[in-house]
C-alpha cells in the first residue's frame, strides 16, 4: 500500500481522466489499491442539482472492488485518491460516469 500524502482540507486536486476531488474531512491511513474492497456512502448531483444516486441512507452502505468496473470510472478512479472515513466532493467530467446522454441516455 501506498502511503497518502495529506489529504488537506479544501484543497482542490485534479486526478486521471479530468476528475476533481476536494477533501472535506481528512480520514487517516493508506491509499486503496486495485482489488481492494472499499465500502462507501456516497450521493450523485446532476449539474443541475437533481440527486441521481443516493447511497448514503443505506446503513450497511455500499461496497465494491476497486478496479473491477463495478462503479462508473470517475468513482474508481476518485476512491484510489482517498483514505479511510474522509469525505470529499468528487466532480466527473462526462465521459467519466453516464456520458453526455446522462443516466439512461
């Protein structure tokens, strides 16, 4: 496992493929890798404010391999830039989630 630089609160950082990820709280530990089973609660804006994805209600929260394509890219690719219980926002360009169609477009 890698170690995690600081992940500082507010500081805005640009990862693979365009994806932005801004810590809000830090968490602690190592960066996730490939394979490893992260289990997360998460909820999805559209631009225009709509929630489209919700997890955060589930108790048990929602759990996948990192790296197997279980979860749209920009998700995947965010999840290998964060610790263990830190919270940030996450924006992903278009192509890295349900592409310029939207969800079911």
């Amino acid at each position: 496992l890698s170690l995690a630089d600081v992940n500082e609160k507010g500081v805005k950082r640009t990862l693979d493929r365009g994806i932005t990820i801004q810590t809000i709280t830090p968490g602690t530990g190592k960066y996730p890798e490939p394979n490893m089973f992260a289990n997360i609660k998460f909820k999805g804006w559209s631009p225009d404010g709509e929630v489209i994805m919700d997890t955060s209600g589930l108790p048990a929260g929602f759990t996948f391999k990192i790296g197997s394509g279980q979860v749209f890219e920009c998700l995947d690719i965010a999840i290998r830039h964060m610790t263990k219980l830190e919270t940030a926002r996450i924006e992903c360009p278009d192509d890295t989630h349900y592409g310029i169609g939207g969800f079911g477009g």
